[in-house]
C-alpha cells in the first residue's frame, strides 16, 4: 500500500521535479493523473482539514483553466485577494 497519493499532470515541470524527488528518496507513492481523475469535493474538504491552510492552496491559481473558472464566476473570491476560492458545498459535483 503507497502511504502518499500524488496527484499531477504529468507534463507540468514542477510536478516533474517534485516526482523525481519522490523517487530519489524511496517515497512509496500511488500518482494520479488530476486531468484523467479529478479530486472530489469529499477529497478537497478532508486535505483541506488534514492540512490546516486555505483551500486556494489546492490549486493552480495562475493556471489557464482556474482563470477561466474565475472570469466565468465557478470560483469564488474566498480571501478577497484575486484567486480565491470558497469551499465547495455537499450538492456540488463540478470539483
């Protein structure tokens, strides 16, 4: 059983670099492809409380698609700087 579930995208260089580390230091670890398997919304709430800091950690906030989301208001503005997000209710499911 891997004790760390890595999620990435693959062709990102930071998560390219992070992988390599894993690696390098015999980290035990199951990777998840976050395009092909999108972390839920039960996901997000319990790395959120298991992590103790703001949920808009989770994301890419300067990514291409989050900046979509944010124009199109599926995002919300949580810490009123630019890029926040507020927690996902029960009845969602686009998360």
């Amino acid at each position: 059983m891997n004790d760390v579930l890595f999620v990435e995208y693959p062709k990102c260089t930071t998560c390219k670099k992070a992988r390599k580390w894993l690696e390098e230091n015999g980290v035990d670890f199951a990777a998840r492809h976050i395009v092909e398997e999108n972390p839920s919304a039960e996901e997000l709430r319990d790395w959120r409380s298991r992590g103790g800091y703001a949920l808009r950690r989770l994301f890419n906030t300067s990514g291409v698609k989050y900046r979509e989301l944010e124009k199109q208001g599926q995002v919300g503005r949580g810490d009123g700087r630019r890029g926040g997000v507020r927690d996902p209710s029960p009845q969602t499911e686009c998360w």
